[in-house]
C-alpha cells in the first residue's frame, strides 16, 4: 500500500460534517464513496480536523492508503470525477511517507471565520457568512481578541460536549481584517493554534461580536476566561462564517503549498 495526502476544499452546508456518520452525509463517506469507486474495500481515511455541520473548508487535509502507484495529479482528477455534484473538490494529491498522518503530524491549524455586515440579505455569499445587522468596532474586538492569544485554560469557551482531555491550549494568533464590501464590510477573523477545543473558534468569534457591537468592553473577555465557565462565555456564533484554513505540517506536503 502506497499513502497519500488530499487536500480537499468543500461547501459543508449539505453535510452534517466530516466524520462519516450513519444516515446521514458527510463529507468523509463522500470522499471514501469516491476512491471505492478507483479501489474497492480500502481502509476509512483520516482527516486533520474534524469539521462540524455547516462548516466549509477551503485546505482541509487528509489521508488514504491505495493498493495502485497512482500519479498524484491523476488520482485528484479521478476523484474529482466521481465526487460530482457533491460540494467537495480535491485540490490537490501528494505521495506521502507511510507514518505521514493527516491528524497527528500536523503542527498547525488554521482557521478562518468570516462576518458580513449588510442590511440586504447575502445572495452571493448566502451559507458561506455569518451575516449581521449592525457595524462592529474592530479595533474593540482586536484588544479583547489579545487577552486570549496564549496559553490558557480555555473551559469558557468550549463546547460542553468536547471529548478533549484537558481545556488548556495555546492559541497562537487571532487577528481580525476588514474588507469592504458592497454595501456594507466583512469581517474576517484568523485563528492560528496546534489544536482547537469543539467550537472554539465560533465561542471566540460570538464572543468577539458582542465586544465590537459595544454589548461588552473588551476587559469582559479577559473576565470570561479567568472564569473558566462555559456560562461567561457569549453566544456561539453560527456555522455557515467558518472555515478550516490550512493545515500545517513539519514540511511542505503539497507542491502549492
């Protein structure tokens, strides 16, 4: 068996997440349903990051182990042909050593969330934005997002439901750009850490906006995580703004990148 690398970009609004789940679609048993149509009975495929319902992903990762020698680019091809008309493309296929782990080699995840400001509802951008009503102060949001950079205990703002053995964490990097739009401004805030708690990064960000709708001053951030409650923490933002970024490794996996 030879091991390789995908990157893989999807829409995740028609998915109830990565993880093959029965009954219901997923963007693992998509992926799988494709490469047993190149190779039957092959082992499941494991992914960095295990996105929740209505989470996209723009560089996912993951890996697979294939009975043929396949030429990388043919093997993205192939699976791209058999993954329509689901929301899922492979951006890109790579040979990967044996001990090569989507999950547990990876030393980075990155994560985007974006936030559009507009009064008229999104058609474009519709399930692919968190969209609100109101302007958001980001110079507010970018000091209250530095109380949480750094190595924390992070039980405020994680789900109850995390299975993660400890809540403590090290986030490397939270930065907030705006870009304007149309009619209004989106907001994106970038999140960098080695690994994320469940819902992490949406408690940051509905947090984050309460700061920059002037609901709270940013020192109330500082507060919610001294607290280590998952009661002091805001509301959690919606699905459909997040992305899984990138994802990184000791060295470069894929020729782009």
């Amino acid at each position: 068996m030879a091991r390789y690398a995908l990157k893989i970009e999807y829409h995740g609004g028609p998915f109830s997440g990565w993880q093959r789940q029965k009954d219901r679609p997923s963007v693992q048993a998509a992926v799988e349903a494709a490469l047993a149509r190149l190779e039957p009975d092959l082992p499941s495929i494991a992914a960095a990051g295990r996105t929740d319902a209505g989470v996209h992903a723009r560089a996912q990762v993951a890996h697979c182990d294939l009975s043929r020698d396949w030429d990388p680019f043919r093997l993205s091809e192939a699976l791209n042909y058999h993954l329509r008309p689901h929301p899922v493309a492979i951006l890109s296929a790579a040979r990967v050593a044996g001990d090569f782990h989507a999950r547990f080699s990876a030393t980075e995840r990155r994560y985007l969330f974006r936030v559009l400001f507009r009064r008229a509802p999104a058609t474009h951008e519709a399930g692919l934005v968190w969209q609100i009503g109101h302007a958001l102060d980001r110079d507010a949001m970018a000091r209250a997002a530095g109380y949480l950079v750094g190595h924390h205990d992070f039980t405020t703002f994680r789900s109850t439901m995390c299975q993660a053995a400890s809540p403590v964490k090290t986030l490397d990097a939270l930065e907030i750009t705006t870009h304007p739009v149309p009619h209004g401004c989106e907001y994106r805030f970038h999140v960098r850490a080695r690994s994320f708690l469940h819902n992490q990064v949406r408690s940051f960000v509905g947090t984050l906006e309460r700061v920059g709708a002037g609901s709270w001053p940013p020192e109330q951030v500082a507060e919610a995580l001294a607290a280590r409650d998952r009661a002091a923490c805001g509301p959690v933002a919606p699905p459909q703004g997040l992305y899984l970024d990138g994802v990184g490794y000791p060295e470069p996996v894929f020729d782009d990148g």
